[in-house]
C-alpha cells in the first residue's frame, strides 16, 4: 500500500486525534484503511502524537489521553503542539486587526504567534498579561536606527502580577489594572473551550483575571486550533455568549463546527471563508 500523498502529516494526525477522542479509541488496522496509509506511517504518527501527550498507545492502536482538570501544562511544552495550526490562526487573526487600534492579547502560545503577526500593523496600543507577548513587542520597538523606537510601533501595557507556568500574569495586581482599561478587541487564549463549561483553565487565579480582560473589551475573540474545542479545565471564566469570534483551524470536525454555529456568532477557520 502507497502512502497517500494528498495529506500532509499534521492533517493525517489531527484526523487521527480526533478519531481517537470522538471514538474513544482506534485500531491501527482502521486508521490505514480510512486513511488509505501503510501501518508503519499511522505507527509514526501515533508515535508523534503520544509524544505530544495528547494519546495513549495501547496494543494494536490508541486511547485518548484524559488530563486532569488542574493540570497546566508549561509555556515551552505547550509551544510545540500544533505549531502549524497556531501560525495559520494567527495570520487569520491577524487580518482582524485594524491600525491605531486598542486591543488585549491574553497569555497563550497562540496570541504569542499572534503577536509576531502583528509588529507591521502601525500605531497599536498593547495590553498583554503575558510575559512572553510583551517581550516580542518590546524586541522589535528597540530595532528602531540606534537604539530608538521603531516608528509606528506599538505601546505596550504589560499588567503585573503573579506568573503562570504558561508565563501568564495574574492575581490582584493583574486584575486591578485591567478593571481600569478598555479595549477595542480582546485575543484570548484558551485551554480548552465547550458549550457547558464555556473557555476554561486549569489555574484559578488566571481564570479571574481571564474575567477582567472580558469584561474590559468590546469585542472578544478566542483564537484557539481544534484539540481545545471540548477540553475542559477547572475553572470557567466566560460563556460561550460572551464570545463574539472564534478563530480556529481546519482540523475542526464537521460535527464540532455545527454545534459552534449554535452558540457563537462567528466562526472563522484559517483558509476558509468566513462564517457569521
């Protein structure tokens, strides 16, 4: 059997992992037929998946990988999942943006890539609780003709606050310079978003200040690839009615998108037509 070409490898894993998580498990003997691949080439990509923690192998295929509720994963870990799917996101998300704008990027992998999109949109102003979102800003304003700002290039309000494992800023001080704040667009990252619980995370004190930043903005849009589409952490801290875009990518099941029409206003999948 020929290894079909017309799928790259993160298609065939994303395909397969959500196989995994809508079945509750797979064989290796039906994941080649469905897609048309030799078992060596399902095999690595089981391998690459279970690597990533996000499927079990078992004897003859795989199970999901059930993470706990409070369980957070660090910044660097969480950086090499889905790396093509938060690029495609955040070129998207990027597009929506519009120049002298006020918006909010939350802490995340995502609204990190999100941010290197943004350094040529002239004249923003920034409000990150993320470490990591806000050195990318302050790299490129110091690349200005000796040592000075970068014209055009965006003023940044880093919050303050306790640090995360993902690099995220939260707690009291956090929260109490958000409140006074106001923003045109919030991005938000999620670790994991569903119609019961809503956008959730692991960490209690990040979940008050992901509260802060909602109701500081006009419009909120969750940028967030299809694995956190049904995760859910310990804590809700926004419904699904408070979100007014979601900006994911094409790994997204048929099943999923339907039930996202439902309850949000707009969906936009990288690459595709916009939807709402």
């Amino acid at each position: 059997m020929t290894d079909n070409q017309n799928l790259l490898a993160e298609q065939r894993r994303a395909l397969i992992l959500d196989e995994v998580r809508r079945r509750g498990g797979v064989r290796v003997n039906e994941l080649t037929r469905k897609l048309n691949v030799s078992d060596m080439t399902v095999r690595r990509d089981l391998d690459a998946l279970a690597r990533q923690g996000v499927v079990e192998k078992v004897h003859g295929g795989a199970v999901p990988v059930v993470e706990a509720s409070t369980h957070e994963p660090g910044f660097e870990a969480k950086s090499a999942l889905e790396l093509t799917a938060k690029d495609d996101i955040a070129r998207t998300a990027a597009r929506m943006v519009l120049p002298g704008t006020a918006i909010a990027l939350s802490g995340g992998t995502t609204t990190f890539a999100l941010a290197h999109q943004l350094l040529e949109v002239p004249d923003l102003t920034v409000v990150t609780n993320s470490v990591r979102v806000a050195d990318v800003f302050h790299t490129a304003q110091r690349s200005g003709t000796a040592g000075a700002p970068r014209p055009g290039a965006a003023a940044v309000v880093l919050t303050g606050g306790m640090r995360t494992p993902s690099d995220s800023l939260v707690g009291p001080v956090a929260d109490q310079a958000i409140r006074s704040l106001h923003f045109d667009v919030l991005f938000l990252g999620v670790h994991g978003i569903s119609v019961e619980a809503g956008l959730s995370t692991p960490n209690l004190a990040e979940a008050e200040t992901n509260r802060r930043l909602v109701r500081s903005a006009r419009r909120v849009v969750v940028v967030a690839d299809h694995t956190k589409w049904g995760t859910v952490g310990l804590s809700s801290f926004a419904r699904l009615s408070e979100v007014d875009a979601l900006v994911t990518d094409s790994g997204l099941s048929p099943a999923a998108r339907a039930e996202i029409a439902e309850h949000l206003p707009e969906l936009v999948v990288a690459g595709e037509p916009r939807i709402g």
